[in-house]
C-alpha cells in the first residue's frame, strides 16, 4: 500500500470517529450505532455492550434527557492494512443532565468540561463502508460526585462489569 492510500483510510477512518460523534450531540442515535459493526465490543467506564442495538439503547437510555458535546482532539489513525485500521484520541466532554438546549431560548449553564476520556478504536472495511469494531474508553479525568449518564442506564439495565 502506498502513502496515498494510506492517507485516504486515515481520513475515512476520522471522518467515521467525527460523524459518530456529532451523530451523537444531535440525537441521532440510530446513525450513531449504524457506523459500528453488527458485532461491535464497545467498553467504557466498566459498561460493556455489544452490537448495535445495546450502543443504540445505551445511547438513548444513557443521553437522552439530557444536552452533551463531544470534543474529539490529537487523533491518530495507524492504518494497519487495506482493511483495518487503529485509532487513539482524546475526547473532552460537555454535560448537563436533564436540560436540553433545544427547549430553552438561552445557553444551558455549565461548570466546565464533565470529563476527559482516552480513547481507543478499531476500524474495519466492511460492505458498508469503514465501521467501528471495537471501542474502548478510559477516564482520565471525572468532575467530582457527577455520575455518567451512561453509568447510571447500564446500572438499572445490568450492563456494568462486575468489580474485580
């Protein structure tokens, strides 16, 4: 593979991680699952789902009443082969739960960023284009006493690993 078909999987492969991201912020949550593969492993702060139908339902479950912004920063693609790909980033959170900034006529009031997360990501060439296969997600830094939105709908669902 040559450095051109190198640099155009790096860009499908960010422009993937992108839409999920503003996929999610806008409430589209069924585009969001739909850019993972069928059979997606998918783990962040001890939840573990798998499929995208769990993705959707946690999204809803976990965002649904609430207003979050994604900032996705210092991306790196390493393309591995024609048809897989590897991706790390940094992901900066903007959350306020049970307000949406649709409903209000002014911009929703918040402390700062909620969290900052290191992320990790699999990518596959499938039929339908460069897909998600396998997402892992690492807190590194939480806002004091707030809990996940996430967390919270994989506690009342049983998604939630168990405390080794």
């Amino acid at each position: 593979m040559d450095r051109k078909q190198e640099r155009t999987i790096e860009w499908e492969c960010q422009r993937v991680l992108r839409q999920y991201y503003q996929f999610v912020d806008q409430r589209m949550y069924k585009k969001a699952a739909n850019l993972f593969t069928p059979d997606v492993e998918w783990q962040a702060f001890d939840v573990h789902l798998k499929g995208r139908e769990e993705i959707y339902k946690g999204l809803i479950g976990g965002l649904a009443e609430g207003t979050i912004r994604h900032v996705i920063t210092n991306t790196v693609i390493d393309v591995l082969d024609e048809d897989h790909a590897v991706s790390r980033s940094y992901n900066t959170d903007y959350y306020v739960p049970g307000a949406k900034v649709e409903d209000g006529d002014a911009p929703l009031h918040f402390d700062g960023p909620h969290r900052i997360e290191d992320n990790y990501a699999e990518l596959t060439r499938t039929d339908e284009g460069w897909l998600i296969s396998k997402r892992d997600v690492k807190l590194i830094f939480r806002r004091a006493n707030e809990p996940i939105a996430l967390e919270s709908w994989a506690k009342t669902e049983g998604k939630v690993a168990p405390s080794s």
